[in-house]
C-alpha cells in the first residue's frame, strides 16, 4: 500500500519553481545593476551611468511583486488545504 506525503507547510516550499527562479533572478540582477549604475561595481560600460542604476531599481521592485504574489498563491493554497476535511 502506497502512502502519499503531505504537501509542505512551508510557503516558500509550496511556491512554484518557475516563479520563483524568475523572481530571484529578476532580484540579483537587478541588484548588481543598481550598484554599477550608482559607481558602487567598477568594470563596465554600465558603471556610473544613472540610467542602469534606474533600470536596475525597476528590475529589483518586479522581482519582489513576482516573489510576493507567488508566496501569497502559495499561502492560500497552505489555507485551502487546511480548511479541507481529511477523507476518511
């Protein structure tokens, strides 16, 4: 007889994978980004121009709504399994 696990508690775990990569992603590269733009990371055509520290910025606020709206999906589907009777 084959037992199931039970899905995770854990909204970070109960994200989607893909959403989450995006909103990492989106994050970090945004990070690095801000710092060239404001002169912080040396090195590249991109250090001390405003625009990419602008960009940058923008990149870092939309992967946190990616990451935000994929924890809230995840914790309602944490409820809505919660609220669910058990079979018996």
């Amino acid at each position: 007889m084959a037992t199931t696990t039970p899905p995770s508690r854990n909204p970070w775990l109960r994200m989607g994978a893909l959403p989450r990569a995006i909103g990492i992603v989106l994050v970090v590269v945004g990070g690095v980004w801000v710092l060239q733009g404001i002169g912080v990371a040396q090195g590249s055509v991109m250090s001390g121009n405003a625009i990419w520290a602008v960009i940058g910025g923008v990149l870092v606020i939309a992967g946190a709504v990616v990451l935000r709206r994929a924890l809230n999906a995840a914790k309602a589907a944490i409820e809505a399994d919660r609220e669910e009777p058990e079979p018996s």
